[in-house]
C-alpha cells in the first residue's frame, strides 16, 4: 500500500516532462515562423485611385489651397461665408454668379474647409476680390464655420496690403450684438491693411434681410466697376450649378435617398453616435397645444428616446429638431445641392425649403421660363432695387407670404423644370431649442 503513492508520482513526474517538450517545441517552431516567414517585405496591392469632379466651383477641404483654386479655374472673386442656417451661403453664391455679369469669375469658399492665411496671397491673381458674407449667431458669436476664422482675425497679424475686400452682414436687431460679426470682419480687415471696395452692408432678419441685401448689392457692383474698370454686360447671367443625371430603372432602390441626412439607410438601421450628421428618428409621444385663443402659439412636445441612448444633461443643454413629415432638412453638400441620389418627391417632401417666401434672385430666374411678356415683366420688376421693385416684392410675395406653390399656382403660364426648381429652392435647415428639464 506504500508503494502506491510513488508509482503514482512516477507516472506524474513523466507526463510533465513530455508536456514540457512539446511546449518547448512548439515555442520554437512559432518562433522560427515569425522571424522567418512573418518578417518577408509582402507586396503591397496596387489599388486604382477613383476621383469625383465636383460640379459646383466651390473650395473644399480637399483643394491644397483655394488661391491654387482660383488660379487653376482663372477666378479671381472668392465669397466666403459665416452661416448657420443657408441665408449667408445663399447670398455668396449670388454674389459669385453676379461677378459673370461684369467679366470676372467668382466662387464660393467656406471659411472652414479653406486655410485662411492664404488670404495674404490673394494678390498673386490679378484684379482679385475677397468678399464675405458673415451673419452673427446667437449673442455676438460666429456662426460655427468661421470660428476658426474669426480666431485668426483675432490673433493673426498677417499682411493684407493689397488685398481688395467687402463685408455684407447679416444679424437681428433684436439682440444686443446686432451684426457683430460682419462689423469685426469689416473693421479687422481694414486694420491688417485691407482696401475696402464698398462700405460694410448690414442686413437686418427682423425686417427684410432681402431687401436689405438687394439694396446693398445694387450699389456694391457699381463700385467694384469703378474700382476694378470693368463694365456691366447689361445681361442677367442664368447659371445652373448643377446637372441632372437621370438614374436607370434598374437602379438598386437601397441605394436611393429616401429622406436620411446623410448615410443611405440610416433610419431603418439607426446606429449611435448620433450628431447633426447621424440624428436619431424620435417618435413624437405628445403634442398639444399651451395657449388657448388668441393668434399665439406654444406646443408642448414629446419625444420618445428611450431606444436611443441619449442623456439629456444640463437644462442649459440645446435639442436640434430635424421634423420630418410634409417637410425636412437638409445639411449643405459641396457636390450636390442635397443627398442624392433621391426622387422628386423625396427632394420636395425633405430636403428644399417649399414653404418660405421665394427670394428676388428666384424669382428673377423663374421668369425665364413664361411665354407671357406681362407675367415675365411682374416677376423682373420685384427683383429691381427700385422703390417701386421693392414695394411690389413687399406686398405681393413677402407681406402676404407667398411660396412658390402659390406663385406656380398664381401664375399658370409659369412652367419651371423641376430639376432647376429643386436647384432653386433653398435648404431646410435644423431649428435649435433650449430643453426645458429639471437639474435632477
């Protein structure tokens, strides 16, 4: 029975062994894969590089630098913008499409995709222009895209001699900072020894911002005339931005936009995180009216965000609201004037603005497409900065708020092509509120 014990051990002491060599055994033969084979230079696969030509001439992030831009495409009148909800964009891009009409060539540039020190060079081009378009957001802030821009005015102290510019600002003379951006570029500017070619125009969102800038641009390109010697063609430039590309039948319909912001898909498969460029379809639980008579409005709503994982933190935090149902939004695209590829309806119901009153420029390329002389002269003579041009365009679009689908239905002999009406139209944007939650 003593013996037991060491039979046992025996057998024990001899399984270790074996067990040992062949880890050890194991170890080298890793060993020799890794420093042997493993360490081989392996070929790299070549891969075919695919490219997209944008159809806008705007400055992107992917351009070295908007001056190798502009010199590439022979322009040599770049509008930038300060924007938070499309007005400011918009009016750069008819700032651009008007350098045409006097035999420069403009385009469009966000401060925020371009290096800003490389305004210093502007005067590489011959007869350049700089001209910005910067509304004020909030109380006296930049809007989110000329942060970094209102940063370098700030701190920089880069040599603008010779550098030709113009400021138009758009704000609310309901808050305190009225315009203060626009104000600061303009005065900045001058400071780091920019010329002005105009004086700083400031256009008031209370009011009529439109008229305002109708105004300021009638006399602005006068003096860019008289500065630069150039003179008008007298013609009215009808550029289209962009093409249309019919899709084959056959197309795969996964790959249509069917309302998402930005990713095909997105609202049948929400994925977090979600932001301005992936927000979270939310369900409105409830929705009822606070004010009972009178012509003021107060609804209080609800969200369902249990599925979504976001935590409301401070009462001071802020909700972006994307509303999707006879309308939408859309987040500006640099190579196509919304998601796309997408159908009409889906471009009319999420992502062009169809329910505010049509601007001037609008309506001045919509009279392009009537065969009635009298309807075409109604529509040119509310895009005039004339007293009697503004007053029209006043009462009959913007005091009774007329939107394009009463101006079609107003005017029958109308016909616009859909693609170019889409074209047209501006952006929805997203509306930001103040959450009204408890600290606990």
């Amino acid at each position: 029975m003593s013996s037991a014990p060491d039979v046992i051990m025996g057998q024990a002491e001899s399984l270790i062994s074996m067990t040992d060599l062949f880890v050890l055994s194991l170890a080298g033969g890793f060993a020799m894969y890794w420093f042997v084979f493993r360490n081989k230079k392996q070929e790299t696969p070549n891969f075919k590089k695919l490219t997209v030509a944008p159809v806008l001439e705007r400055s992107t992030s992917s351009d070295a630098s908007f001056i190798t831009k502009m010199k590439n495409t022979g322009r040599n009148v770049v509008v930038f913008y300060g924007s938070q909800t499309g007005t400011a964009e918009e009016f750069a891009t008819r700032l651009a499409k008007d350098a045409a009409r006097y035999g420069m060539k403009g385009m469009v540039a966000d401060p925020e995709e371009c290096d800003m020190e490389d305004l210093t060079k502007l005067t590489e081009i011959e007869n350049s222009l700089a001209i910005f378009c910067m509304a004020t957001y909030g109380e006296g802030d930049p809007t989110d895209n000329a942060q970094e821009f209102q940063e370098f005015l700030t701190n920089g102290n880069g040599d603008f001699t010779g550098i030709k510019f113009a400021v138009f600002g758009l704000g609310n003379k309901t808050y305190e900072h009225y315009n203060s951006m626009g104000i600061f570029v303009d005065k900045r500017l001058e400071e780091l020894g920019g010329e002005r070619v105009f004086e700083l125009g400031l256009g008031d969102d209370d009011a009529n911002i439109e008229e305002d800038f109708v105004t300021w641009r009638e006399k602005f390109w006068p003096a860019v005339c008289a500065n630069f010697g150039v003179e008008a063609t007298g013609e009215n430039v009808n550029t289209r931005q962009y093409a249309l590309t019919p899709l084959a039948d056959d197309f795969p319909k996964e790959k249509i936009f069917t309302g998402e912001v930005a990713r095909v898909g997105s609202f049948a498969n929400q994925k977090p995180p979600y932001d301005v460029k992936n927000p979270y379809l939310a369900s409105v639980t409830v929705n009822r009216e606070l004010h009972k008579g009178g012509d003021r409005s107060c609804m209080h709503i609800e969200l369902d965000i249990s599925e979504s994982k976001i935590r409301v933190g401070s009462p001071y935090d802020h909700m972006a609201f994307r509303v999707f149902h006879d309308s939408g939004i859309y987040d500006a695209s640099k190579k196509h004037p919304f998601p796309c590829p997408c159908t009409y309806r889906t471009a009319l119901t999420h992502y062009v603005d169809i329910t505010q009153p049509p601007r001037t420029h609008v309506l001045g390329e919509l009279a392009e497409y009537t065969d009635n002389p009298q309807d075409k002269e109604f529509l040119q003579k509310m895009t005039q900065a004339t007293d009697e041009g503004k007053k029209l365009y006043n009462d009959w679009i913007h005091t009774d708020h007329r939107d394009i689908l009463a101006i079609l239905e107003d005017i029958p002999s109308l016909k616009p092509p859909i693609d170019h009406l889409c074209e047209l139209l501006p952006r929805l944007q997203p509306r930001f509120y103040s959450i009204s939650s408890s600290p606990k």
